[in-house]
C-alpha cells in the first residue's frame, strides 16, 4: 500500500497503520532539536492514545489532528482492519474511533486494557458494541445519531422508486438490446400514488421518509413499533396498527426501525406471507431483520412482488448469494448515509465525541448505558 506522507504523519506502524501526530510532538521534536525538552517533553508525555480503525473522512481526521492534545494512530486503508491488527492498534489506548463493521467484543475491549476510556463509532446504530462488557468497564460510548436522517430517507425513497419502477432491470434491457420497440405492459411496475405504505419503526428516519412520500400522492400511512408516537404520526395522518394488519394493508412496507431482540428476524416467512401479491418491501435498517431465506422464497413464489435492500446479513453479500439472482430484488451496497457532506459531518462529530470523552467532557452525542 502506498502511504501518502504529510506533515501529521510519522513512521510506518506495520503495512497499513500510520500515526498521525499532534501539534505537542510536533513542538517537542523541534525543542529536542534545539536542545531542549523538559516541560514540553513532558507535556507530549502526557498525550491521550486514540486508535482509528479506518481511514475516515478528512474533516473528522483533521479535528483530531488540530487537538493537540491526542496521539493518533490509523489503520490506513478503506478495507476493515484484520482482527489481529486491531487487537495490536487497540492495546494501550485511551480512545478507540470504530466503524459500523468493526465488532468490538470482550476480545478487543481485553486487549485494550483498563486504559481505554472512550469509544467513539461512526455510525448512528451501536449493535456492533459489546454493550454490557462496555457498560460494566465504564466506558464511555459516543454515536453520530440525527446526521445522517436526511441522507438515509432520500435514499430510502430512492430504492423504494428504483425497486417499484424496476430501474435496474429498465437499465439492463437497455444495455443487451431488450428494448425493441414500445410495449403497452413492458416493464410496467408499481406507483405511489393512491397507495397505502406501511411503516415499521416511525423514529426520526421513518418520519423523513414519510414526509417525502406524502408529496408523491399516497392516500394512507400505517406504522407499527413498540408505542405509538402520536405527534409525528399527526403530520402524517398515520395509523398505529400491529405488525400483521400493516403487512396486510400495505402496498409499500418500508423498515426502519432499530435492530433488537425483539426486532430480529421479525419479517419472516409468517410476515411476507400476509403481505399483498402486489407489495414491495424495502429494508433500510438493518439486515438481521429480515430472514433472507424467507424472502427469498417470497419473491421467488410471488407472495410479493419485490424487494429493496440497502442492508443484508452478512455485508458484504456473497455474490453466490440468491437473492442477487433474482430480478425483483434490488440490492445495494449499504449507502444509506453515503452522501460527501453527510458522511464529512458524521466524522466530525465522531471526533468531538471521542476528544470530550477523553477530556471527561459532555459529548455532544452520548449514548446513554
């Protein structure tokens, strides 16, 4: 791998790892140059550790660089970290910045150390944390919740446009010389307008996503989740119903709702099965909500016409997997929040959230333990 040097950088720290220095090592290196050292050698001495498990967007990895007050090494790649570079970069550290796909387990918080204070992930979901070995280590644990609401509805707005119209399948036949002439059903699929769609989990994105369908003419909005929320569901003249009657009712089922215990494998074969030949289901969540093989079987069957995903079990997807065969199940590569500005913001706020940890600060997104 080739490593771009710049002045924040110092020496390798095995393939892929580099360590980014702060404005004190900075000083110290040149007071060591003139001779010196002393207070600010024991300033530098007294730098927070922070581990970085990927490279992040710049504005996230700049704020750490500006602190001054923290040592920063990074695993510099776009690839995940191999778990036993993590568990080297972790050890000793006072701060760790992880990703959505980084599994932090007993195994990594162990290797760690009683040094590690803060966990700061970029992602708004957390179920990559091992939450009761963090809570019982008093670790503090910040997230990056709101940021990315706008970006993940639009997207979700998208898939559902993409999926119900057969975009991708439009493109292909476009492309191998399907489209010979006009045909009056041809590639015909499902509209909004006049619809009835139904929401499972009617938290801060299932709210955005409703309130950018509205426009598109969709007569009724269902939502289920473990209590009605009464004052988004009045923007929305939406109904709270059980998980079946929205499955029934629904010409549209869309999930975002967080991944629980209780949440888990919930659309299953049960489910798709009371949904309407005619619906489409879209997944923006998470994958383990869905029984893949149950959908997979609902889609081959025509229980329901199609399917969207912006998320599966496992990521990536196996390309032999065979939902990826069908055409009426669109497949994305997990990029609800993929926006530049979106995803720049989000490291931001990751990295104020891991610096006011290691300060003892409040955090600006704090999840509670």
């Amino acid at each position: 791998m080739v490593m771009a040097r710049t002045r924040h950088e110092g020496a390798l720290l095995g393939k892929s790892s580099i360590k980014v220095k702060g404005r004190e090592e900075e000083e110290e290196e040149e007071e060591e140059a003139r001779g010196g050292g002393g207070p600010m050698r024991a300033a530098a001495q007294r730098l927070m550790k922070v581990f970085v498990t990927r490279r992040i967007p710049p504005e996230g990895l700049a704020t750490l660089n500006k602190a001054g007050d923290c040592s920063v090494q990074l695993w510099d790649s776009d690839e995940p970290i191999p778990q036993s570079e993590l568990l080297k970069g972790v050890a000793g550290k006072d701060g760790l910045f992880c990703l959505l796909s980084d599994r932090i387990d007993k195994e990594v918080l162990d290797a760690a150390g009683p040094s590690l204070k803060v966990i700061s992930t970029l992602s708004v979901g957390y179920d990559h944390l091992a939450i009761p070995e963090i809570k019982k280590r008093g670790i503090r644990v910040g997230y990056t919740p709101d940021i990315l609401t706008d970006a993940t509805a639009e997207l979700t707005v998208a898939l559902l446009l993409a999926t119900s119209r057969r975009l991708p399948e439009s493109v292909v036949e476009v492309k191998n010389g399907g489209w010979t002439t006009w045909k009056p059903l041809w590639m015909c699929g499902y509209g909004l307008s006049g619809s009835t769609v139904g929401i499972i989990g009617l938290g801060r994105i299932g709210h955005a996503v409703a309130r950018r369908l509205k426009p598109f003419g969709v007569t009724k909005f269902l939502y289920t989740g473990r209590h009605p929320k009464p004052e988004a569901a009045a923007e929305l003249n939406a109904k709270f119903v059980p998980l079946a009657k929205l499955a029934e009712e629904s010409d549209f089922v869309i999930v975002t709702c967080s991944l629980t215990p209780d949440t888990q494998g919930m659309c299953n074969r049960d489910f798709f099965g009371k949904m309407k030949k005619t619906s489409v289901f879209i997944n923006t969540s998470r994958g383990a909500v869905v029984n893949q093989d149950d959908l997979y079987e609902a889609l081959v069957n025509g229980h329901i016409a199609a399917a969207g995903l912006d998320v599966t079990t496992p990521e990536p997807l196996p390309t032999n997997n065979p939902l990826l065969s069908l055409k009426n199940c669109v497949i994305l590569p997990h990029i609800g929040s993929a926006t530049y500005a979106t995803r720049n913001t989000m490291s931001v706020l990751a990295a104020n959230n891991l610096l006011a940890g290691l300060k003892g600060e409040s955090m600006p997104s704090e999840l509670k333990l």
